[in-house]
C-alpha cells in the first residue's frame, strides 16, 4: 500500500512510501483509506515543529482526518464490509491518569495520551489502515463525500460540550453566539449554533471568496469589522474563538455580555506580545460572573455528537466546506495552504475522489 509518510521533529519533506498491507487483529477493522482532510497540525509535523514518530522508528504515517470503508470486520462486532467510518484519534495513556480511565482520555492529566499522524500512532494516510473496533465511529452512507470533516466536527461538538455544562451553573438562555475565524473549526462551530437555534454571527478578515459565501448559505451573519466594534455591539452570550490570536482572544473576552462564555478553540503562536489591561479585565470576568475556557481534542461522546450532527447538515453546505481534493500523489499541493482554502482534502484512492 501507498501511505505518506513524514521524518517528526525534521523539516524535510513528506514523502509516498510503499509500504507492507496491515493485518486487522482479532479486534480491529480493515478500513480502506478513501479521503484524508488537511489541517495545520499536519503542515507543522511536515515543517519539523510538532509530532512524534512509533517508538523505535523514525518516520510516522501522517494524517488524523480520516475516512473510510470498511474491508473486514470480526464477527459479532458493530462492523460490517461496506460501512464507512472513521477513526478516532487520541488513545489513553496506558497507566492510565483518572481522566482516561474514566474515558475523557481528551482530558488526559499526564500527557502520556498517544494520536494516530500525531504522537507515536501511525496516522490515517494511507490506501488501507487498521483501527480497533472501540476507536471506530461509523457514518450515514450520505457523508461519503464530506465525512472526512467528522474529526473537526468533534472538536466543536466538544467545545458546545463544555459551553453547555459551564452555563448549566446557573439559569441560562443564550441567544447570540459571536464565532471569531471562518476556517473549518469556525464555520463548523457556527453550523452548530444554527442547529441549536442561536442568532449566530462569525468574524473573519476576508472580504469575499468561499468562507463569505459559506457563511450567507448557513444563514448566519458574516462581519470583517474589528471585533472590538462587533462583539460590542452584539455583546454576545457566547464567544467561540477560533482564530488563536492573541488580540482577538482578549478583544472578544472583554465584549461578551453579562454572563458570557468564551470558549477558546485556536491555539496561539507563542513569543506574540500584546498589551492588556488585566485589572480591567479581571473586574469584568468577576463582576459579571463571565467565564473563559480552553477546549481541545474529543472523547467517543463527542464523535458520535459530531456524527449527528453531519447527518442533520445540509449536504450541499458541506461539500462548500471543501475547496480543493487532491490527489495522494500531489499531497505537496494539499500541504500547501492558499488564501481562499477553507477544507483541503486528500484523496487516497479513486473512490475519494
């Protein structure tokens, strides 16, 4: 089989190797690699600043997006040939910390947590690939062209998680949602505030293209004003930051409304220095009971909430989400991000396609 392959912690180039087909084990499935989508964790791996390889080897199968189909699935499982699926992908640390032992292995104490493409598991990018059967989630046969966005998804199905649990503290009634980013983990964040009925409203410096687009189909209200000017006119209940810089974080937290909730989802560029008034701050956060929390990665909860809410979307919505499919052979075109790129898919066999 093809797999494309990255040297972790090396700026050298991902290259295709030819590798041995894998064996399923007694409790895993088959899965032929259809399509794989294409994020900025997987350009840092390939650019040497994050990710590790197995242990004892250098190079790791890159890719955490995954979509499939199923080959061959053991007898009496959830499985059968045909279904399509994704893999998880976080496992818990093997101690395991309480967190993972109680399956919040996204909440892993002691980072010894490993991620297939990312930390010490080969990843998804390859013609066939193996999962065991409790780190697969199946699909609705209708996301065979989209389902790749399953991963990113979960990660917002979280992020409303955590938002939902922080404002069942006391009464809460949300209306507004301010989204700040209009890559896949914002719209898609915004897609799920429209499923909940919020007024939502996102954020980006684009001016026209895809993401404006996306955003007036889903039947939200797009703005590229500075956030200072929209968020505080809005003074929306929820703030779903998605852009991880530094400005707009303390910009949107500082013009939430009473009780406001922000969830931070984008994870910043350290050695940025900006100015913040920290006492004003802090007064805002405790006279008006807001609260600010970081939300990263997802349980097998959050992936079977991903996977309905996918089913529920608007097909043709999802397909906009996609703005190039590219060959496994051009993957150095896909790890190259454009401007107008929204959700860049890789494309492992002719079925993805």
């Amino acid at each position: 089989m093809r797999a494309l392959t990255v040297q972790p912690g090396t700026a050298g180039p991902a290259r295709i190797d030819d590798l041995p087909d894998p064996v399923a084990g007694d409790h895993e499935l088959l899965v032929e690699g259809l399509a794989l989508g294409v994020c900025g964790t997987d350009r840092e791996i390939v650019a040497g600043g994050y990710g590790w390889a197995p242990p004892g080897r250098d190079r790791l199968i890159l890719g955490h997006e995954s979509l499939g189909r199923v080959r061959q699935a053991p007898s009496g499982s959830a499985f059968t040939a045909g279904d399509l699926v994704v893999g998880v992908v976080r496992r818990p640390d093997p101690v395991p910390c309480g967190a993972c032992a109680h399956g919040e292995f996204d909440m892993c104490r002691n980072g010894r947590y490993t991620e297939r493409g990312i930390k010490q598991l080969d990843g998804y990018a390859a013609e066939l690939w193996t999962v065991e059967t409790d780190y697969a989630v199946s699909l609705d046969s209708r996301l065979a062209d989209v389902g790749m966005l399953m991963e990113p998804t979960t990660v917002v199905a979280k992020a409303w998680e955590q938002i939902d649990r922080i404002g069942a503290r006391a009464w809460n009634e949300p209306k507004t949602v301010l989204v700040t980013g209009a890559g896949p983990i914002g719209l898609l964040a915004a897609l799920l505030g429209v499923q909940r009925g919020l007024d939502v409203h996102l954020l980006d410096r684009v001016t026209d293209g895809p993401k404006v687009g996306a955003v007036a189909a889903l039947g939200a209200t797009y703005h590229h004003d500075p956030v200072t000017d929209v968020a505080g006119k809005l003074r929306p209940d929820i703030v779903i930051e998605a852009t991880g810089a530094g400005s707009v974080v303390f910009d949107a937290i500082a013009n939430t409304g009473t009780y406001g909730i922000t969830c931070l989802t984008g994870v910043s560029t350290a050695g940025r220095t900006i100015t913040i008034d920290a006492g004003a701050d802090n007064r805002q956060l405790v006279l008006e009971n807001d609260v600010v929390v970081g939300s990263v990665n997802a349980n097998l909860r959050h992936y079977q909430l991903a996977a309905q809410a996918l089913a529920q979307a608007d097909l043709g919505w999802l397909h906009q989400l996609i703005t190039r499919r590219i060959p496994l052979e051009r993957f150095a075109d896909a790890l190259t991000a454009r401007p107008d790129d929204i959700k860049v898919v890789l494309t492992l066999t002719d079925q993805g396609r």
